[in-house]
C-alpha cells in the first residue's frame, strides 16, 4: 500500500472512532489515546521518510515532511501548553526543560530538511546523513516521549478532561509545526515560565 493510501486510510479511520463516539454521546477525546496514536502515525511518516531519503526521492520525502509539519504543529504545541505541565510533578523540570530542548532540535532538523529536499534532488552523500539525523535526533522522540504515557494513570479525570479540551483546540487551531515554532513557541514558552535545555 502507498504511503498516501495508507496515510488517508488511517486518517479516515481515526476520524471514523471520532465521529461514532459523538453519535454515541461518548464526545471526549482520550488524550492518551490520542498521544499515543499520534505517535504511530508520526513513527510510519518517519520510517516512510527515511526511505524516501534513501531512494533520494526528494519529491515524496518533502510531500512527507509537509504532512509531518502539519501533524506535529498541533501535538507539540498541546504537549507544551498542557501536557508536559500536567506530568511535570513526576518527572521534574529538568527532564521538562530536555523535553523542550528535544523539540527545539527536531525544529531545526525539519527546517534544514525542508531546505534540502526544497532543492529538488538528494545527493548520496545527504541521503546517508539525513537517514541518520532523521533516525538519531527525530525518530527518537516519539519513541522516549510515548514513555510518559505511563504517568498517564496517576492523572485525575479532571487533569484528562483538561488534557482533552486542549488538544481539541491545539487541533481545530491546527498551526503546523515550522509555523508554531517561529510565531508562538517562545512567547508561550516565556508565559509559563519555561526554558529548553540547551542540547547538542
């Protein structure tokens, strides 16, 4: 199945267990649920890029890191606004700040991505290293932040509840990544307080 088939499959799947909790009366999102699976999908666009990248089809791995923005805009502005605040008082500020330092990084590798495959062509040499830029420093991420989940039972219904209303509204705002970075990260960030951790 092509990436696009299986990306709109699932799409419309997701949308479909949406639509038939409302008609249920079931409208709350699980915030849980919703984190983890936004992570599947994040994982198969990354696995999908990587081999993209490899075949140096710079076409399909910018088609790719369009959707990637779009996705991940709204997750990692909910995960900072709300999520990572409410898990704070079991993982602490500094691993709060590496987190943040984290999704400074990946920014970076996406517009320096973006920039590259904007080009139109992906040299051997750029094919072995975004692979392992995009394997070390990106696909990493979802894999030790869908950790955090495991918290996720110590969380009142109230803290969920909330969860679910923010991520509703990260997602019918839906500012994608690149674009969240560079208008609101940083105001948002300074409002609550937060710093990144500086990472190498």
């Amino acid at each position: 199945m092509s990436y696009q088939i299986r990306y709109y499959v699932e799409e419309f799947k997701h949308n479909a267990v949406i639509l038939i909790r409302e008609v249920l009366g079931m409208s709350k999102l699980d915030p849980i649920a919703e984190f983890r699976s936004d992570h599947v999908k994040v994982r198969d666009m990354l696995l999908d890029l990587i081999d993209a990248v490899n075949k140096k089809d710079a076409t399909k791995a910018l088609e790719i890191m369009i959707r990637l923005d779009k996705i991940t805009g709204p997750h990692f502005r909910w995960e900072e606004e709300a999520l990572y605040l409410v898990f704070e008082r079991f993982f602490g500020r500094q691993y709060l700040e590496y987190l943040l330092g984290v999704h400074d990084r990946i920014i970076k590798r996406g517009r320096e991505l973006v920039e590259i495959l904007s080009k139109g062509e992906i040299t051997d040499e750029q094919a072995k290293t975004l692979t392992d830029i995009i394997r070390t420093e990106v696909l990493s991420h979802p894999i030790e932040c869908d950790g955090i989940a495991l918290f996720a039972e110590k969380l009142t219904q109230e803290e969920l509840d909330k969860l679910a209303e923010s991520l509703k509204k990260a997602r019918e705002e839906g500012v994608p990544l690149l674009e969240w970075a560079e208008k609101i990260k940083d105001a948002a960030r300074r409002e609550r307080g937060l710093k990144a951790k500086a990472l190498a």
